[in-house]
C-alpha cells in the first residue's frame, strides 16, 4: 500500500499561532462570562478531526481509482501485444483505458501524469502521479495530497490441458459465406474458401494467442479429436482394453464340401467278429510244371492272393468313430481314429489233376467280418462355395488389433480376404435406457472415466469391409437371409486418428491439420462420439490418468474442451457407426425412425457433456455457419457458446477462447 505524502501550506503559519496564543490568554485572565467563545475555540480540534477523515477518506478513493486505471490500461496495452515489444498501438490503448477509468481531474486532481512501457520478458509496466487539493484541511495548512501508484501486468497461463473436438462431417467441404454446397458437402471436395480451411486458421490462431501467453514454467498440452460419424481412437487405447472377437452384421459363406479318401493305414486291430463268406474268385491263376497236388498246395499257401486282416473301403461305422488326432496341410486332413470297420481275408485253394494243362489251378475265396482298429486316415476334403448367410456373426478379430489386419473368408465366393485395420472402433456396451442422470450401471459407453473390467466394457474395432446391409426383398430384415447375390457394405466413414494431450509445436499441429495428411471432410454428424473422446483425453480420472492427473511442476491444471460444430446432430439408421448399423443392432434406442435416433443421441451428448462439466472441464462451443442451437447452449459451460457466421467470425471466436483461457492476470 502506498502511503500518502502529505504536503504542508507555508504561508502565515506563525503569525496565525501568536493570535491564537494572544487570544487564549486575554481569555484566561479575563474572570467575566465567555461561554460562546470558549465553545468556538474547542470547536477548533474538532473540526480539524472531522476534515481530516473528509480529506483523507477522498484521498483513499482516489488513490484507488488511480491504481484501478493503472491495471485496467496495462492489462489493455499486454492484450494487444502480439510478443514482448510494445508498440505504439499497444501503448495508446492502455493510456484510453486509463483515461476512460480515471479523466483528467477525477475528484478535483490536478498535474496527472501516466505511461507504459514493457519490459524484456513481456512485462506490461505502468506509473502514474496526481495531485489531490484537500478540502477543509487546508485552513490548517494542509494543501494537497501526492498520488503515485505503479502496476504491472503480463499474460500469464497456467497448467493447461485443450482439447478441440472438431466437426469434419461433409458439410465442412461447403462454402464458408452459405454459398450453393453440391450435395450437402460439395462433393466431398474442399471448397476454396471451405468451412475446414477457416477451421484450420482458426485452430492455429487459437494456438498462438494461448502460446504468446505461456509461461516457460507451465505445462501447456493440445489434443485433437476429429469426428462424424466414426470415431478415430483405437491406437490410443491400450491392447488390453480392446476386444478380441465381436459380433457384426456381416456373411458368412456356406460350402458344398466333400471328402476323399486319399489313404487308410490299419495301425492295429481287436475284436475280430465272425468271419462270413463274401465271394469267390475262380481259377485265378494256373500252373503247367506242377507236378502233384502237394506241390500245388505249396504254391497255392505262398501265394500273394492269401491275404488277411485288408481294410475293405468305406466300411467304416460313423457312430463308432472316436477321433484321437487331427491336424491339416491345405486341404490335406489326417486323423487318427479308432473304430469299427469290416476287414477281409483272401483264401486260396489248390486244384491239381494230371490230365489238365495247366495241372495246378488256384482259386479265391474272400471272407469278411469287422474289427476295431486304430487306423490314420489321409482325406482330401473340397469346399464349394454354394452361397452367403447374411446375419449377425461373432469373428475373431484380435489380430487386428496387435498385428493391424485380420484375414476373414469375407472374399469373392468366401475367398480369403484381408481387412486392415483404420483405427476406427465401436464403443463399449451400453443401454437403451432413455434415463441418463445418473448414468445407469451398463451405459458403459457413455461414462468418461471407463476403464474396463469386463468383455462388454472393452471397445471393438471396426470391421467395415466386411459389415453389410441385409434386406429381404427390398426391406431390411433383422433375420438371416441365405443367398447366392451380394448385398452392399453399410456405409462408412473414418476421420483422422485423434491425437492425445501433447506438446505440440506450431508445425507438428499445423502439419496435423493439413489437407495433405489427411485432416479431410467426410460423413455425417454424431456429436456424441466426438463429446464423449474430448471428454476421455481430458478427465484426470479414467484410462488417461496416469498422463492427465498432475503436471510436472505439481499445479493444478485447467482443462478445456473447444467443441466445434458447423450443424446438427444429423443420424442415419444404415451408416455404420461406433454403436453397428442402427436398424440392425438398435444398441442406443430399440425405436428405428429418425426421431426416435436423433432424440437418443442428443440425450447422450447432453449426458456425456454434464460429465464433462462435473469432471471441472470448461466445455466452449462454437457453432460454426449454423444456428446456436440450445442444445450447444446447454452442453457448454454457462457463457461459454459462441456463434460464427463464417471463417473470420470462427477465428474471432477462437481467439477470444483462447485469450480467456490464457486468463490475462495483473502481477503487481
């Protein structure tokens, strides 16, 4: 606190105490009645006290307007620096605002002085003097107070943690003014003067003015979340949060499939059954030197027609097989089985008569009976394509997640194809309850702090190439539909990949923004999604804790969502979104018109940003060439909903975000 310097009025000082003293002692040799006079003197001090507390309470309230003025001008003259240099412009803005705060002769001042200068780190300084007349203390020969104060301001941001969920459904390709948009969005190309250009200079002139602001001791991080109706956030995720199989509307191919034998090796053999005749063969073979009917018995024992214990083909009983080992080499399949089979023996008998020529024949007959066995049997086993199921299906899709694709029999006549994976993902279970406050106990989707301790928690990823639309005839039908056609994929659309906080350098986010490395505009608009990710990256308290609850230094931090929209929350019930394709999998709402979509996903948006707000993340919106829907009103922190006709109203917008999240503090 300043202390007042006092000056004293010289003239008369001492002639006026000689009349004083003269006065007081003709008084007191004077015996007679002097009432009035000596109720005129004592009223002297008492005057003095009371004009002292006038003058001195006006010297307090102008000393207080004159540091008032001081502030207010070097927080103008600091705002309208655009580095550490002050500029006359800069200057002269502050000396207006101390003029318009404290005018030339304010309570009575005279000889006001004022200026501004900076300092090397950026430093706003400031010095300003007046003179004060005083009113009833100058009888005592008190004339004036001297007024001097100083003030120093600087743009100063603490710990400080943005995150801007930016709209790039289609309609950001469309002219900036209103001007005629093909299609909606231009036919998905860039306008020259497109909603997403004015986007991108907008973004970047929030990141300077927050940046001219940052102390070298603050921890300052950015995040992006670009969304439409997909959501671009799966490298983020831990693995193990991901799910590794999920259900899809998707095909799965039916096959005509057959098996041939390729060969049958008997390993061993057990209970042989009865032997019963099968068939006889008739002088199979004949021999002329034999000499006797001993020795065509001999050749009739060692012929190779004696056989036993032979495996007969396909004789195998289908409800006695029990398989032991299975393994395959391309449409090779071994097995080794026990069952029960049928089994034939060849036995050759000898005929010899002197008279015949040959002399000795031999002839077959073949016995059958079954057997157990452990046999190894070698099929080659055929699949033909024969048609589609369309329907919901559970694929395995966990190595997508730690390898980037997964090969799936999706293809051509169910060939083999390969779906890579874009990084897209579908959200975790959830509830068709329409009650969202509080939250129910399944809406895990929609809680900003999940952190998943079950399957149904865990986020999938999404499997466009192979999720399809199914009709019967030409309406859709939730049953399965088998059919040798094709039915169309649901359509799908995949934003850029959502960067967590980092510390972004003016390249690094200017590069990320650009057209050329895929900051594009495409789909439709689900608010809700992008919400609910800003929220994510942001909370202190769920799967980003680790990285969002302190700063190095140990401050506290401020959190910010910057949500921009240029439209409506705009469903579709056949685009394939984070929660399947909505006639199909009907996960937020069991009702499939228009509105009963759009009612479900505005009422999650408004629950994800109550989240938000509670988790203390100021959530700024700004409506960009669209109405400030009281939607957007009510998502955002009380006064912080703006609206913007077109790119320079959005940088306008962006830039007063950014300069009151850089909170312009006075230092002294």
């Amino acid at each position: 606190m300043i202390t007042p310097a006092i000056t004293r009025r010289p003239p008369c000082r001492a002639t006026a105490l000689r009349l004083l003293r003269a006065l007081l002692a003709r008084l007191a040799r004077d015996a007679r009645g002097n009432v009035m006079v000596l109720a005129a003197v004592a009223l002297v001090p008492l005057v003095i006290v009371i004009g002292s507390a006038i003058d001195v309470s006006r010297y307090q309230m102008a000393q207080t307007r004159l540091q008032n003025a001081c502030d207010s001008g070097a927080l103008a003259a600091r705002k309208l620096m655009t580095n550490d240099t002050m500029t006359t412009a800069a200057r002269n803005q502050g000396l207006a605002f101390f003029d318009h705060n404290f005018p030339a002769g304010t309570f009575g001042t005279t000889n006001l002085t004022r200026d501004y200068g900076a300092t090397s780190n950026g430093e706003v300084g400031g010095t300003a003097s007046a003179r004060l007349p005083t009113t009833i203390m100058q009888m005592f020969g008190f004339a004036r107070f001297d007024l001097a104060v100083d003030c120093t301001a600087e743009v100063n941001i603490s710990n400080t943690d943005i995150v801007f969920v930016l709209d790039v459904t289609g309609s950001m390709n469309c002219p900036d003014d209103g001007a005629f948009c093909p299609n909606g969005n231009n036919n998905n190309t860039e306008a020259g003067n497109a909603r997403i250009r004015g986007l991108r200079t907008a973004v970047m002139s929030f990141y300077d003015t927050v940046e001219a602001a940052t102390s070298s001791a603050a921890q300052v991080r950015y995040g992006v979340v670009p969304y439409s109706s997909g959501i671009n956030v799966g490298r983020s995720i831990p693995a193990q949060y991901m799910a590794t199989s999920a259900a899809y509307q998707t095909r799965v191919p039916q096959y005509t499939t057959s098996t041939s034998t390729v060969s049958v090796t008997v390993n061993s053999l057990s209970n042989r059954g009865t032997k019963t005749y099968h068939s006889y063969w008739y002088n199979p073979t004949g021999e002329s030197s034999v000499s006797s009917q001993t020795a065509c018995n001999s050749k009739a024992a060692s012929s190779p027609l004696a056989t036993t214990d032979v495996y007969v083909d396909n004789t195998i009983q289908a409800n006695t097989v029990t398989v032991v080992s299975e393994s395959w080499n391309g449409d090779l399949r071994t097995r080794v089985i026990t069952a029960r089979a049928t089994f034939q023996e060849g036995v050759p008998t000898a005929w010899w008569n002197s008279n015949w020529n040959p002399r000795c024949f031999i002839d077959l007959t073949y016995n059958r009976y079954p057997a157990d066995m452990n046999a190894t049997i070698v099929e080659r086993v055929s699949n033909t394509f024969a048609s589609w199921n369309y329907q919901q299906a559970t694929w395995n899709v966990g190595a997508m997640v730690t390898n980037g694709a997964v090969t799936l029999p999706t293809g051509a006549s169910g060939a083999n194809q390969v779906h890579t994976w874009d990084g897209c993902i579908e959200e975790a279970g959830t509830t068709t309850s329409t009650s969202l406050n509080p939250l129910p106990a399944t809406a895990y989707d929609l809680d900003i702090n999940l952190v998943p301790a079950s399957t149904a928690q865990k986020w999938k990823p999404t499997l466009p190439g192979a999720v399809y639309l199914r009709y019967s005839g030409y309406n859709a039908t939730q049953a399965t539909v088998n059919t040798t056609g094709n039915f169309g994929l649901a359509p799908y659309y995949c934003p850029k990949a959502a960067t967590r906080l980092t510390d972004y350098d003016r390249t690094g986010l200017e590069n990320y923004l650009s057209h050329a490395n895929g900051f594009r505009a495409l789909g439709s608009t689900y608010h809700d999604i992008g919400m609910l990710w800003g929220a994510r990256f942001l909370s202190p308290n769920g799967l980003f804790a680790a990285d969002n609850a302190t700063a190095p230094n140990g401050d506290a931090i401020s959190r910010h969502i910057v949500f921009m929209t240029d439209g409506e929350l705009s469903t579709s019930d056949t685009v394939y979104t984070p929660y399947g394709i909505h006639w199909w999998d009907r996960r937020v709402t069991t009702g499939t018109a228009f509105a009963d979509v759009q009612a479900a996903h505005e009422a999650r948006f408004q629950a994800i940003c109550r989240q938000a707000r509670e988790e203390n993340i100021s959530v700024w919106v700004v409506a960009f060439g669209t109405t400030l829907t009281q939607s957007l009103i009510d998502c955002a922190t009380p006064g912080r909903a703006f609206a913007a006709s077109n790119s320079a109203g959005l940088q306008t917008a962006f830039t007063q975000i950014a300069e009151k999240i850089a909170a312009l503090r006075l230092t002294s």
